[in-house]
C-alpha cells in the first residue's frame, strides 16, 4: 500500500517543521521527543513506519493525522486536508535552486514568460525525479497554463517532444474538461505519434473515445484501433484508471452498436469483480466511468434496479472519508442522491461539495453536478431557473449524462 498525496503533503510539512528529516530510527525518536514537548504523543515506531523507515508502509489511525496536522498548526486532519490546494505544498519548491537541480519556482517563472527555451532547460532538469508530489505540483503548474496560454500549439508540441513534458503534462495532467477538444487534438496530433508504449496508447484510444460519446453522441474513429490494441493488453497490467477507461469504452460502444441493453449485465459483473480488491479511491473510479455510459444510453432504470452494483455504491459513500473526496466520488453522490430519491429512501445522508480550488481539469462536470444535486432540492423561482438552465449547461459542455440521471423513466 502506497501512501495517498495527503499524507505524503504532511510528512513534508512535519519534517519542514521539524528542520530535519526522517530517515532513521533516531530521527523518528527526536521527532517524537519534540512533539511531546508540545503534549503531542505519537510513538517513534508510529513515526518511523509513517516515513518509510520501517516497512511496510500502512495508512495511519486518524488519531494519528490529527496530531501531526495539529503540529502543523491545522484543527485537525480534516482542517489540513480542506486547505491543500491543487498544488500541494512541497519545500522543494523553494529548495532547489542553490544545487541547480529542478526547481518549481524556476519553470512557473518560465511559464509564466513563456520562455520556451527556458522550459525546456527546466524539464531537462526533471529526469529522475521520483517524489509524486514535485511530479504532480509541476504537472499543475504546466497544464493550467497551457489551458489559457496564447501559444498554446507550441506549448503542447514541446511538451510532446520531451519525455518529461509527456510526463508532467499528457500522463499525469489529464484535462477532463477539454475546451474546444484541444488536450483530445493534443493527444492525438502531438503524444500519441511520439508513445510508444501500448498502456499509454489504451489511455488516448480511450480518452478519445468517451470524449467524442458525451460531448458529440457519435462513436469515434478510433474505435477499431482499441478493439485491436486491446487484444494484446491485460487489465491486470493496467493502472485502474486506465482499467475503468477500457470498461467505459467497450459499454459505449456497444451503445453505439445498440446491443448495450444485453450485454450491461455482462459489463456490470466485471466492474463489481474488480472492486472487490482495491481500494475505495479505485473503486469510485471502477463504478463511476461505467455508470456514466450506461446514464449516456439511458438505462437509468436497469442500474437502479442492479441491487449488486447499488451495494457497492451504498457502502462507498456511506463510508466516504473527507480527504478522498475525488470527482468520481462526487460522480456517485449524485447518483446516490438520484437513487435514493427515486425508491423514497428514509436514509439521511450529507453531501459533500468538492472546494472550487480542487479539481481545476474537471470543472463543467463537477459544476454540473452541483447544479443538479441543487436542482432536486430547488423550489419555487429557483426551481423555474434551474429547469431552463441545467439542460442547456449541460449540453454545452458534453455531459448529457448527468441529464439523463434526473430525466423521468
């Protein structure tokens, strides 16, 4: 089990605080030394599993993250989660520049100059560079600029020539919300000639594919190059987004083929195999992107009706945890919410809303959803406004599906 980027973000924060860091079994025993100073008890053995010292690493008792984040002067675990932004605080960032290594400080300067020559010095930097949250901070300082750069081609043609660029930007920045399909024609015209890797091939086929369904309602071109890639790939070698995509992708296109109200039941079996050995934040992934296509060919009522699937669903958001809240999860609230509605549930539940610093890449669905979710509570000349405006929202901005959800069977 690997640790998730919250925790990764507070065992930097600690260590930032602390003024060193823990890489031995004394490290971990001054730090708690330290802490108890402050009547902040965590064990050295807690302390020197939690940073890798002793293995395996396990996610910690939320007893334990409230009293690291309280070092880092937070409430409490939740408090430190809810003010992490999309890009999440690192020491390095500032840290870099004396050893001339990469520096995150250095490419958002030539970012924001839109030196090309400069950002490509500064990528060549990036080989090697193993820490997730360096990689995923620089993936979205590159890709929120691109989304409103002024040269933009030549943006995503050098990112496409450079394997770091691949990195940071095609691999780990995936712009769900694809304005006017520019990260779909970037895949397409700039990454996907320059990939010669299968897995990252299958995420382009697929990415494609489940764009052009919901924003366009038509199959995509590219349909016979996944149906054939895939015959020389294996789910358990993908990495579970990619594995949700590929599922996604075979729903919609026999969807297109019509036959989809035959073989849902098929698909939906091995969606609920797979959830049984991963983890929740994987799991919302694994329910999530099927759900969508069948709500696209509106077999609304056959998911409903799905008692195995809906168990899934039911124990997942029942159990939801604050600090993995994700777009997928949002994704099945609002169909949670739907559900419940539709069969008169007396359960009482309160929904969690995803803070607008969060998710930047995936905006028009997650506003789109909040805007739902609003709509079923609506009353009155809120409901009037919220009728005449969601469609034509969603429409716009390729998300039918979450339409579909709401509309009377």
């Amino acid at each position: 089990m690997q640790p998730n980027l919250f925790i990764i973000t507070i065992c930097n924060q600690v260590e930032t605080q602390l003024g060193f860091k823990i890489t031995k079994i004394a490290d971990a025993h001054k730090a708690s030394a330290q802490m108890a100073v402050l009547k902040l008890h965590i064990s050295p053995h807690t302390i020197a599993r939690l940073f890798g010292v002793v293995k395996p690493f396990r996610t910690p008792y939320k007893d334990t993250l409230n009293v690291l984040a309280r070092y880092c002067n937070f409430t409490d675990w939740e408090d430190f989660c809810e003010n992490q932004t999309n890009i999440p605080f690192d020491p390095n960032f500032f840290l870099t520049e004396a050893s001339d290594g990469f520096s995150l400080a250095i490419l958002q300067l030539a970012l924001a100059n839109e030196d090309f020559e400069a950002i490509h010095l500064v990528l060549e930097k990036a080989k090697g560079i193993e820490n997730e949250t360096i990689r995923f901070t620089a993936a979205e300082l590159i890709g929120a600029h691109v989304r409103k750069s002024s040269k933009q081609n030549e943006l995503l043609q050098l990112l496409a020539r450079n394997t770091i660029g691949h990195l940071f930007y095609y691999e780990c920045y995936v712009d769900e919300d694809n304005e006017g399909n520019y990260f779909s024609e970037a895949l397409s015209q700039y990454y996907l000639p320059q990939s010669n890797n299968d897995y990252r091939k299958l995420f382009v086929y697929c990415f494609i594919i489940s764009q052009t369904a919901h924003k366009e309602q038509k199959a995509s071109p590219l349909i016979p190059d996944f149906l054939s890639l895939i015959q020389q790939l294996d789910k358990k070698n993908c990495h579970f987004h990619e594995r949700s995509r590929w599922i996604e992708c075979l729903m919609l296109i026999d969807g297109f083929k019509g036959v989809l109200p035959k073989t849902y039941p098929s698909h939906l079996k091995v969606v609920i195999k797979l959830t049984t050995t991963v983890p929740d934040n994987e799991k919302a992934w694994l329910l999530a992107r099927p759900i969508k296509a069948l709500l696209l060919f509106g077999l609304k009522t056959e998911l409903f009706a799905n008692n195995e699937l809906n168990r899934v669903v039911d124990d997942l958001i029942k159990n939801q945890k604050k600090e993995r809240h994700s777009i997928a999860l949002y994704i099945l609230q609002y169909y949670w919410i739907c559900k419940s509605i539709h069969f008169n549930s007396k359960t009482i539940y309160a929904p969690f809303r995803i803070h607008n610093i969060l998710f930047q890449n995936e905006s028009n669905e997650k506003n789109a959803i909040e805007f739902a979710i609003a709509s079923l509570f609506a009353t009155g000349i809120n409901k009037d406004i919220s009728t005449t405006n969601l469609k034509q929202y969603c429409e716009a901005k390729g998300v039918k599906w979450v339409m579909r959800l709401l509309e009377e069977a």
